[in-house]
C-alpha cells in the first residue's frame, strides 16, 4: 500500500511534467496549510514511484549546469492517483490530512466528483458511528477510560459528518456564483 503523500505527488503531475524542485513547490503552494512533505521524503517518492512504473523520469539538459530529472504521470500513474482520489478515506483520523488533500485535488482538476466523494465519505464515517453508538465503551483495562474513549470517537464522528454536510453546502453555493 503506497502511502497518502505518494498519492498527492501524482497529483501535482497532473498539470503537467516536472522537476523535484518544481514538485515541491506545487506541494508546498497547494497542500502547505494541511500537509509539509520534506524534500527527502519527495525525493524518496519519485524514487519509488518509478520504479513501480507510475511515473517516469528523463534527464533535461540545462547548459553549463548538470541535467535534471523531469518527472511525468505514467497511465498507470494517472490511473492510481484517480483511484485514491475518488475513494473516502477509511479512518477518522485520515480525514485531517487525506481527504483535504483529495478535496484539493478535485476542486483543481475535476470539481464534479467532489458530491460522489463527500457523499461516499459520509457513508462511510456514519457506519462507523452507528457501530461505535451501540458499544457502551472501547476495550479496556480500564472501564472508565473505555467509556470516555468511546464517546469522545463517537462526538469525533458526528463532528466530522456535520462538517461534511458544510463543505457540501460551500461547494454547492460555489456551483451556483460560478
């Protein structure tokens, strides 16, 4: 399983072939309030990334300076990265960093899958609310810990589902100023 950031840096291919210098300054300008990838772990993604044949890479001459390598979305690539992007996330604690980053996405490259996303998203996080909902507490070798425990996910989720229903709503009153 590839982790999320590998995901977000097919994304920033999406416009188009570039360097890691230039990746990392589309990572920073567009995910930066939700998400910091190091330049070791991006470097590290590319690495990995070709070599699983999602993207790949040439060298770019640039005069007196060494070459660099330009990176670009491979079929497989493009295919991967709409994957994960149109699927929920399978955890609450995913939906901090994850589905914003799939959200950031969607909203640049295909604003009319963010419904099907929030809608699945929703699914997904109330069945996880109803089956928390019937347990009176979280295992624990403590009881009073595993009742508060499972009150404070369950407040978490319905949390999450009220927000789901705002970025709905904001997404639907951008579809009509637009």
């Amino acid at each position: 399983m590839k982790p999320p950031a590998a995901f977000a840096v097919l994304g920033c291919l999406l416009p188009g072939p570039a360097h890691g210098y230039q990746l990392g300054k589309r990572l920073s300008s567009g995910l930066g309030p939700i998400w910091h990838i190091a330049p070791s772990q991006l470097y590290s993604l590319l690495a990995r990334l070709e070599r699983e044949g999602l993207i790949q890479g040439h060298l770019e001459p640039q005069g007196a300076r060494p070459p660099r390598r330009v990176f670009s979305l491979t079929p497989a690539g493009r295919h991967a990265f709409w994957d994960w992007a149109t699927s929920p996330v399978r955890h609450a604690r995913d939906v901090r960093l994850e589905l914003l980053a799939k959200l950031y996405f969607l909203h640049r490259h295909a604003p009319e899958r963010i419904p099907a996303l929030l809608s699945a998203q929703a699914v997904r996080l109330a069945r996880l609310r109803d089956r928390l909902a019937g347990r009176a507490a979280l295992p624990c070798d403590d009881p009073w810990l595993g009742r508060i425990a499972a009150r404070f996910r369950l407040r978490q989720l319905e949390a999450l589902l009220c927000w789901l229903e705002e970025v709905m709503i904001c997404y639907e009153k951008e579809v009509k100023s637009a």
